[in-house]
C-alpha cells in the first residue's frame, strides 16, 4: 500500500511539474523531509517533470532562423495625467489675457524590444513603440511606431550599428558616456527640457523660408545611417562617429540632394568608485536643414556643438549642457533665390537630482532657449500643449518634481529603479518675443518679433513599469 500510495504521489507530482516547476519542487522536498519518498524518487520525478517540459516546449522561445543563439524580449510603458493652464500679453505693456486650460490622460509610451544574438558578434535589434506618442511620419505620410530597428557588429575594436536610431546629440536625449546611459526610461525629469525638444524632435518648418516659421530643427535623434562607438571606458576615453541621412524619416533618402550628415561625439569618464563618478565631453554634428514641408533638403546648412558635463556625489546627481547651432543659408532648388536669414539658435539644460532616500528623488531642471529669431511654437517645447499658437523668440522653463522608486527584489536584493516607478512634475515655462509680420517676399522674407509673451503652467503626473 506504502509502494502504491509513493508512486502515485510521484506520478501527481511529475504531471504537476509540466505546469508549475516550482511549485511542485517545493512539493517534492516537503515529501522527503516527511519520509514519504526517497530523495533518489524526488530526483527521478525531477527530471521526469524537466524531460515533460522540454519536449512540451513551455519556457522556451522558437526563433525562426535556427542560427539564432539568444532570443530577448524586453519593454516599458508609462502611463501619463497632464495639465495646462497659460496665460499671454500681444505686448510688454498689455493685460494679461487667460487661456483655457485642458487636461486628461494618455499613454506616454508602450515600448516593446526585440534583440536576437546570431553570434559572431552579430546582434538585431527592433524598438516598436505602439503609443502613438513618439511616432514619426514616413515620406508617404503614414505614422510610424518604429523607434530603432539596426544590425549589429561588436568586437574589440568597439560596436558598428547599421539601421535606424538615435544620433549623439542633446544628452538628456542620447549619450555615449558608458557611466550615464540616458534613455526614455531612465529620464530623472517627466518630459525632456524645451532645448532638447527644439534639436531633436522631428522638423517642422515653413515651405518658402526658415525664418518665417522656423520652428524645430530635426538636428539629432532618430536618423538612418551606419553609426561607431568605441569600447566602453568607465575610466577614460570613450568616442563615437555616425553617417546618416539629414532627415528623420527612414522610408527615404531624400529628393535627390546631398542628404548626408555627420555626426561626432566624445567623453571623457572617471569612475572614483560606485558612489562617484563624473563625465565630460562634447558632441557634433553637420547636417542640413530638411524643410518639412517641401520634402527637400535645399534650404540651409546647419552645424552645431554640444559640450555636457555630468557628475554624481553620493546622493547627488548634476548634469549640464549646452547647444549651440550655426545655420547658414542657401539657395531655395525650386527658385534659384538665396535665403538670407542665417541664425545661431543656442540654449542652456541643467539639470539637479538628490536622492532623499532608497524610494524618494527630487529633481530640479532649468532649461533655456534662444531661437535667434527663427522662433518656436509652444507646442514644439511643451509637450501636448495645443492653446496658444503663435511663436516666440526665447524661452526660459523651470521644473520641479518628485520621483518615488518602488522597491522591488531581484536574486534575494533590493532593488530601486526605473523598473517601478512614478514621477510628479511641475514646470513653468515663459516664452517671450512673439512673432508678428515678416519683411520681405519669396524665400528672403523674415520674420519679425515684439515684445508680447506667454506663460504656461503644466502639471504632471506619470508611472511606469520596465521589464
């Protein structure tokens, strides 16, 4: 009756093991401390239970192509509450007139990532974000939720990216420093600031000037190309080199310009111990403005520098940054007429992160913008915003907010960071110099700003899980 009763409890336990490993495992040992079964029986029901699953194929991944070493599946999504509330003057000496305020909820992000390890130094990465909210617009004018999508070859010598990602440019947006890796999850800040949104967010200027409607650059972020990062170096010199189109959308080269850009970054990195470590460097580019509208990349040259600096101290964490673009003029392919509207955009982004506690961070951020005359919409430095339209000169943003940390245990530790985690933000944000008539005809008109202003007060409240 003994031999019948353990074999049947061996039998249950095995047939359990297909759908629960451990759970059962647990089962098993309770059933040899009690004497039920011999540990020689819990190890033959262990791997009858390890021999099921394999052949049933449960935690397992079937790639496509038998080639493939290594299959990772990873992700985050945020989910977001944010409100504005603005107010502006038509000049230095009008009333102040109120602005509708608005607010609701959406989905900030919904990213999921795809890496397959071919092996040979051979790696393929695809990023879908399938929120809508950092789509870009394809040459045919359909949405798309491709973030990154390239091929990969590492070695000694560094890593050589071939596809569609972001260039070096704007460090809260993208880095090389190996001791400050910045991305969407790890922002210490809700949204990026108005600086790196000007540079990096996709273009959107005028159809006959660039002065006239400006507007944001489509300097950095997502391009493709075939981009060079060196072997990260927590303890020196660490450098980067990228090749790519001059516009953001991967369906097409172009219009049949010279469409190249070049991009070029460099850190230097001391890492004193886990608690301290700074880093130290400068990014470049040269790559032509992509007027929006036209579909063609004839209007202006433009050439920039980045310098950064970031460090951490025990609790606290201070990174800044400054941009500084030079866009010279050129002739307009479909009228032959010479744009005499240079400028040199420039902007400050200083950031200040102090960590109360394991769960608790509060983070402070001054960010400011000076188009040179070019101008900026709000909605190009405030995200979501849709009140005020018209365009200003300078912008200077102030932010204030609070990151909470859940604790989480991972391999018997705990564990704080992006992983769980939700942010609350308060920024004001003071555009000056709105843009009224322009002077001039055809391509050589420019714009022209006053003295009116507008304030805009956004509140927001954002949480996230990363897996």
């Amino acid at each position: 009756m003994n031999n019948t009763l353990k074999s049947m409890l061996i039998a249950a336990s095995a047939l359990t093991a297909v759908s629960s490993f451990a759970q059962d495992k647990s089962t098993l040992d309770l059933l040899v401390k009690k004497g039920v079964i011999t540990a020689e029986e819990r190890a033959a029901a262990m791997e009858d239970s390890s021999n099921a699953r394999a052949a049933s194929g449960i935690n397992r991944v079937f790639p496509k192509e038998d080639a493939t070493k290594r299959l990772t599946i990873s992700g985050y999504f945020q989910s977001q509450y944010e409100s504005f509330a603005s107010s502006s003057k038509a000049t230095s000496s009008s009333s102040s007139v109120d602005s509708p305020s608005s607010s609701g909820f959406i989905m900030r992000r919904l990213y999921l990532e795809i890496l397959a390890d071919i092996g040979e130094g051979l790696s393929g990465n695809v990023v879908m974000d399938m929120s809508g909210n950092t789509n870009s617009r394809t040459s045919s004018g359909k949405d798309s939720y491709l973030d990154r999508a390239m091929l990969s070859l590492a070695g000694s010598y560094g890593t050589v990216d071939l596809g569609y990602r972001k260039v070096a440019w704007g460090y809260e947006e993208s880095t090389l420093s190996s001791l400050f890796k910045a991305s969407s999850s790890k922002l210490l800040t809700v949204e990026r600031g108005i600086t790196n949104r000007y540079w990096n967010e996709a273009e959107n200027g005028s159809a006959d000037s660039i002065s006239s409607d400006g507007r944001r650059l489509g300097f950095g972020a997502h391009h493709v190309g075939v981009f060079y990062s060196s072997v990260p170096n927590p303890q020196g010199l660490e450098y980067g080199l990228s090749v790519t189109n001059a516009n953001r959308d991967f369906s097409t080269a172009g219009a049949g310009q010279n469409d190249l850009g070049l991009y070029a970054n460099l850190a230097y990195n001391n890492k004193v111990s886990d608690n301290e470590k700074y880093a130290v460097g400068v990014n470049y580019g040269s790559v032509k403005y992509f007027n929006a509208k036209k579909g063609v990349n004839a209007l202006a040259e433009m050439e920039g520098f980045n310098p950064f600096v970031q460090a951490q101290y025990f609790n606290w964490t201070v990174m800044a940054e400054y941009f500084n673009t030079k866009i010279t003029s050129s002739k307009d392919a479909a009228t032959n007429v010479t744009n005499d509207a240079d400028a040199t955009p420039t902007g400050y982004n200083v950031t200040v992160a102090y960590k109360l506690n394991d769960n608790w961070e509060a983070v402070a951020r001054y960010s400011q913008l000076d188009t040179d005359n070019r101008g900026i919409a709000i909605g190009d430095g405030v995200r979501d915003y849709s009140g005020i339209s018209s365009n200003y000169n300078k912008v200077d943003s102030y932010y204030l907010g609070l990151n909470y940390f859940f604790t989480l245990n991972a391999l018997g530790s705990a564990v704080y960071g992006p992983n769980a985690k939700i942010q609350f933000g308060y920024e004001l944000s003071k555009f000056d110099g709105k843009q009224g008539t322009t002077t001039g005809s055809g391509s050589n008109h420019v714009a022209v700003f006053g003295t009116g202003s507008a304030d805009v007060n956004s509140i927001r409240l954002q949480a996230q899980v990363a897996f």
